[in-house]
C-alpha cells in the first residue's frame, strides 16, 4: 500500500515521494548493479542512470507483477547499455580466457560471503559477467541472452560454461586463501 | 562437473540473494539534480504549446495593425505626365479651384452651399488680422506653425470677405516633400452629393486645366487640427489617403494647407496648394527600367554538355638548347636528332569530360569545364644505351618525344657503361586533365546553330607510364615506369573549331564540334627535346539547358 503511494507521489513528481522510493530500493538495487559492474564507480553510474529511468518511465508501470521486479529490469537494462557502449569504444578482449580446462571436481562449501561472491562476479569478464548474471540471476534462457547480447546461443552456452569455470577457480582459491588464513 | 558448475549457479544466487548495499551520496544528488532538469523540461514542455498559441495570435494581431496602418501607405501609381502649366483652370461642377499666379479664376462655380460667398482663405502670404469689430468673429485656422487668431467655432460672426479665388503661387523653398508614399493628386471634396466618381472626374478636369492647387471641402476639420491649430500634416496626409481612394494618377507635392470656415461653419475648405512638382520623377523611373534591361545582360543562357572527344596528336620536335647535360653526361649535339628522327607514330587521344557554357543575349558564348585526356604514343623498336644515373646505378635510357625514363634490368648481368639494348616496340600514355576557356559567337537557324569558338587550354598533367620489352644480353624484360622525366607539370594549347548543334527538345540538343589545337608551349621542361603536340579532334555531346 505504501509502495502505491509512494508511486503515486512519484507519478506526480513529488520529490520526497521520489526520495523514499530511492531510498527503499537503492540498497538491491545497488547489488544487481555492482554483479553487473567492475568497479563501484561503475555500479553507481548505472544505479543513477536506472533510478532516472524509473522516475521517468513510472507512469509505465501498469501493476503487473511486482514494481521491485519492474525497478530490476530497468536497472539490468541500464547496465546492459552501459555494457554495449564500452563493447563499442573498447572491444572486449577476454584475455582471461578460461579455456576448456577441468576446473577442480571439488564441492565448494557456501562459506564465502555475500560480498566476497559479489567480488568474484565482478571480476569475470565483462561478456562472461554479463551472460551469468542473466542466466543465474535473471534467469533467461540462453536464446533470449543471445538476442539481448548479439551473439549466438552456442556463444553464449560457451560464455556461461567458462563463466562457472572461472567462478569455480576464484572461489575455489578464495577457500583455500581462507582456510590457510583461519586453519 | 557438471552438477558441480550447476552448483555454482546455486551459490552464487544463494549467497547473493538479499544481500543489500548502501550506495553513496553522490548516487541521490545525481539524480535529484537531474530530476530538477527533468523538471524544467517538463515545464517547457507543457507550456510549450500555450507559446506558440500565443505567439501565433500575437503576430495574427501585430499584422493586422501593419496591415490597418499600412493602407495609408500602399504604393499609387503613377503617370507620365506631371507637368502643370501655369493657366487658367475651369471646372464645371462642385469642386472649387484655385488657379496659378496671374490667371483669374474666372470661372468658379460655388459650391452647393454657396460657401465661396461666406469662405475667407487665409493663407500665410496673406494673413488677415482681425479688425475691432471681428475680433470675436470668424477665427481661421491657418497654417501650422502661426498662431491662430481665434476660436472661430465659440462665436461665429461675419468674416471679412477676400476673393473666393486665392492666385497662390509656387514655391520650391519650403516644400513639403511627401515621399513616403508614391503621391499622388490630392483632391477630396466630401461634400454630401457628390459621389467618388464626380469628385474623380472633377479632378481630372482640373488637372487636365493645369491647376495647382485645390480644395478640399469637408465637414469635419477635426481630423486636420491639432490644439486649435490646423495640423498640415494631417490635413495633407487626409488628402492623400482620399486621393488614393479615387486611384488619382498625377503626384504632386503639397506645401501649404489652409483651412477656412463659412459663417454657418456647415462647410469647411481645406485648401491644399501643391507644388507642381512631382514626387517621383518620371525621368527616374524610366532610368531604373532601363537599368534593369541593361542588367538583364549580365544573366546568361547556361548549359552543361558531357562529351567524348578524339584527337589525333602529332609532336613537333625541337632541339632543347638550354638542357647543358643529358642525365649524367653533357648533352651531344645529336641528342635530340636522335628523338626527332625517330619517328613516333601519331599520338591517339580520346578525351571525355564535361563543359559548361554561358550564353550572353543570345550570342556570345563562353565555355570552360574539364576532361580528362590520354595521350597514347607507339614508339618502333630503338636501341637504348646505360648511363650512370644520380644514384650511381647503371641503367638504360629511354629518350622519346615526351622525355626520358630509366629501365633498369631486373636480370641477368648488372650492365656496364657503353652496354645497349634492344627496347621492342613502347608505349607510353599521358594523362592530362584539360581546362579549356572558350569563346564563340552563337547563331541559332530553326532547330540547327552553329558557334565557331577560339580559346585556349590549360593541359594539366596527372600521371605518365612507359611500357617496353627490353632485350640485353639474350634476357627479354617487359617493363613498365612511371617516372618519365623532362615533363612539364602543365602546358597550354589553343583551341578553334566550330560547334553545330541540332535540337532535339526545348532544353537538349545533339552537339558535333571538329577542332584543332596546337600548342602554345612545349610539354617538356629539361629535357632533350622540346615537343609541341598539335592536333585535330572530332567531339561529339549533349547540351543540356539549365535555364
């Protein structure tokens, strides 16, 4: 019922309205954006940039399904723009190309913490990042990522499996670092 | 692994999921910043329209007032003749005129009303003060600038009587030139009854009669004073929107206006005295006509033709005093025999380009454009020595009517000095960008014309290439170079012939044009020779009209 009425204040243009909404929302929205970016610089370029969206596009917003939901999707859009416009000034060079090789066949134990995973998100490379976060995340098929990204699905297939891989790697290692760390 | 790497997929969005990050500040000032701007935006936006609704009705109203105030200034036409003579005027109806000086207005009718009785003009020349007994009386309103007598309209007593027919004489030294409008012959009587067509014709009358100065007879004398003074300028300006209304064709100028009342004040004369001489000369409007003839023979008749042409080029060749060496040796005297006594056979060159020609009053043409022109040259088989170039390599010499090139074997043995060879039969091609200006002399019969020209070209050179099969010591070479050095960066011809042209529709007619060129310079500059092409050409196009 709040959220009506906060939607509605934004509608009207009601800066505290649009503050609260802000407010509310920012901190996962925050998160989405930082799984989708680099640096922190980054992942606040694309939470403005979203958030501007979602106060001009709110009229749009036609109750169907939820309006975090709604929010979700302008900020994966924004990063997957921002994502776009760097592929186009700098290609993409996946020089950490994970190849084919066999990660290690060890079950890693969830003890890594939210912001550590986080962390290993972000440093995959950029179409890596950007097909694992649509897939685990947003769960789109791959089809769909390979249209919103213009690759083929057998890329994105191949992005997605190097993209574990890696993921597998980082975490992996990030274990090991912890249990010499707190043996 | 493979349910391992789906695992991955679970751990990461399970240790994700929920996970909350507090952006910084900057992140909310952006956007409260932008959102300000949004703002502004909208705000334009919405009143955006409003703005241009008001605008639009804004201008609506600013052209209707130009367009009420600008009736008084609409252009009149105007007639040749502006001369009035000192004579007599008649006029045969209600209209009162006022002849010029030392004519007697013999012929006056009063006014309906009889107001020539009751009418006293006072005008600057003749001025009547009041006498004791009307000093309360009839108070004229003279021209602006003197002072009024009196309020004639508070005690309406006899006036003195003067001559109904005022005798006003021109004057130049004062006049009041109206030229902010084309004028042209004021003449209102507003007198009830006489319609605009009488009044018209009245006018004419009087002007046909050479009179110089008319009244203007109204009601109402309002609108032609100001303070109690008469405002000349109105009264003027009154009378010249009047005489546009009757399309009057003489102009003339007004310098003094005189406003005089009856006993009964129902009638009042503006008197209006003009001038005689017109606003606009005739003599000026004449000149600017024949201004605008005269330029319309800067605006010529152009077309663009695209052609293809052929010529047939044959290189004078003469001795080159002034070249001291001969690559890296003095030059021998039979140097440029050599070039000249071996013949070259006759050089083909087509052309295509695009000209452009101006056509003045229909006669006189001038062309100029581009094409492009490629100079094929055959050359027989000749035997070429080594010479010892700049760079110190030994290589063959190629002399020809063009300049020289330098072939250097590609195998077999390095050549010595004093070694020849046998170069079969060469070709080189020229490639010159042709710039020409013409001029010819146009006559057109029906649908056929002929334009002899003569000019000149510009021959501008773009590249060079020499092609031949060299023999030297039992090794076949075909080679080509692009260097051949000895020519001239441009050199000029001259170009006559004549155009016949057939047409085919309003705007495109079938051009053939035979010509001849000769050189006006030789294409070579340090070089053996100097060679001067001349030529004879057929070329064939479309001229296409663009005006």
């Amino acid at each position: 019922m709040e959220d009506l009425l906060l939607i509605q204040g934004c509608i009207h243009g009601d800066r505290n309205s649009q503050r609260k909404l802000y407010e509310f929302y920012a901190p996962k929205m925050m998160v989405v954006c930082l799984r989708y970016s680099k640096t922190r610089e980054e992942a606040e370029e694309v939470l403005q940039e979203g958030f501007i969206r979602v106060f001009a596009k709110i009229e749009q917003f036609k109750n169907e399904g939820s309006f975090e939901g709604w929010v979700r999707k302008i900020m994966v859009n924004s990063a997957l723009q921002k994502y776009r416009s760097q592929k186009k000034l700098h290609p993409i060079i996946n020089i950490e190309a994970a190849g084919h090789e066999q990660a290690d066949v060890e079950y890693v134990l969830p003890q890594l913490s939210a912001k550590e995973l986080l962390g290993h998100v972000q440093q995959l490379p950029p179409a890596y990042k950007m097909v694992f976060n649509l897939y685990a995340f947003e769960g789109m098929k791959h089809k769909e990522i390979a249209e919103l990204l213009g690759i083929s699905e057998g890329t994105s297939k191949s992005n997605l499996s190097d993209a574990r891989a890696l993921l597998q790697r980082a975490v992996t290692r990030s274990m090991r670092i912890a249990k010499q760390t707190n043996p | 692994m493979d349910k391992n790497l789906h695992d991955i997929d679970k751990l990461f969005t399970d240790g994700i999921d929920g996970y909350e990050e507090m952006p910084s500040s900057n992140v909310w000032e952006g956007i409260d910043h932008t959102l300000d701007k949004h703002g502004l935006d909208s705000i334009k936006k919405k009143y955006k329209n409003l703005k241009t609704y008001s605008a639009i009705v804004i201008t609506g109203l600013i052209a209707l007032l130009v367009y009420k105030s600008s009736f008084l200034t609409k252009k009149l036409q105007f007639s040749d003749s502006a001369t009035v003579s000192k004579a007599q005027v008649k006029d045969s109806n209600n209209l009162k005129i006022i002849s010029n000086e030392n004519a007697e207005a013999a012929s006056t009718v009063p006014l309906t009303k009889d107001i020539t009785e009751q009418t006293t003009v006072h005008t600057n020349d003749n001025l009547v003060k009041p006498t004791p007994e009307n000093k309360e009386g009839d108070k004229t309103i003279i021209q602006a600038g003197i002072t009024p007598i009196d309020n004639h309209l508070k005690t309406p007593t006899p006036i003195k009587e003067t001559p109904a027919v005022k005798i006003i004489t021109n004057t130049t030294t004062n006049e009041k030139v109206i030229n902010k409008r084309h004028v042209n012959a004021i003449t209102v009587e507003q007198e009830k009854g006489v319609t605009k067509t009488l009044r018209k014709q009245h006018i004419e009358n009087a002007y046909a009669n050479n009179a110089n100065a008319i009244n203007v007879v109204t009601n109402n004398t309002n609108s032609f004073t100001k303070n109690n003074q008469l405002d000349n300028t109105n009264a003027i300006e009154k009378a010249i929107e009047e005489a546009y209304n009757l399309r009057l064709p003489q102009s003339t100028y007004f310098n003094k206006a005189a406003i005089s009342y009856n006993s009964n004040q129902t009638y009042n004369t503006i008197q209006l005295i003009t001038s005689l001489k017109p606003t606009i000369s005739t003599e000026a409007m004449h000149k600017k006509a024949s201004n605008k003839r005269s330029l319309a023979f800067l605006k010529p008749q152009i077309s663009i033709m695209p052609y293809a042409a052929y010529e047939s080029t044959n290189r004078e060749i003469e001795d080159n005093p002034e070249t001291p060496t001969v690559g890296m040796r003095p030059r021998r005297e039979d140097d440029w025999k050599k070039v000249k006594q071996h013949e070259e056979e006759a050089i083909k060159t087509p052309v295509a380009g695009a000209k452009v020609e101006f056509l003045f009053l229909n006669k006189v043409s001038l062309t100029t454009g581009v094409g492009i022109a490629s100079q094929y040259n055959k050359i027989k088989p000749k035997l070429v020595e080594t010479e010892l170039g700049r760079d110190g390599r030994i290589r063959y010499r190629f002399d020809c009517s063009a300049g020289s090139a330098y072939i250097t074997a590609k195998t077999g043995n390095i050549p010595l000095i004093g070694d020849s060879a046998l170069s079969g039969s060469s070709n080189s091609r020229l490639r010159y960008m042709q710039v020409p200006l013409l001029a010819g002399f146009h006559l057109q019969k029906n649908k056929f014309s002929f334009t002899p020209f003569i000019g000149a070209t510009a021959n501008i050179l773009l590249d060079k290439q020499l092609s031949t099969e060299i023999t030297y010591a039992g090794v076949k070479e075909t080679q080509t170079v692009t260097e051949i050095e000895g020519l001239q960066s441009i050199y000029y011809t001259t170009n006559e012939g004549v155009t016949i042209g057939y047409k085919t529709t309003r705007r495109l007619s079938l051009q053939l044009t035979p010509y001849a060129t000769q050189a006006l310079s030789s294409m070579n500059k340090n070089a053996v020779v100097k060679s001067f092409p001349n030529g004879l050409g057929i070329q064939a196009g479309l001229k296409i009209n663009l005006k």
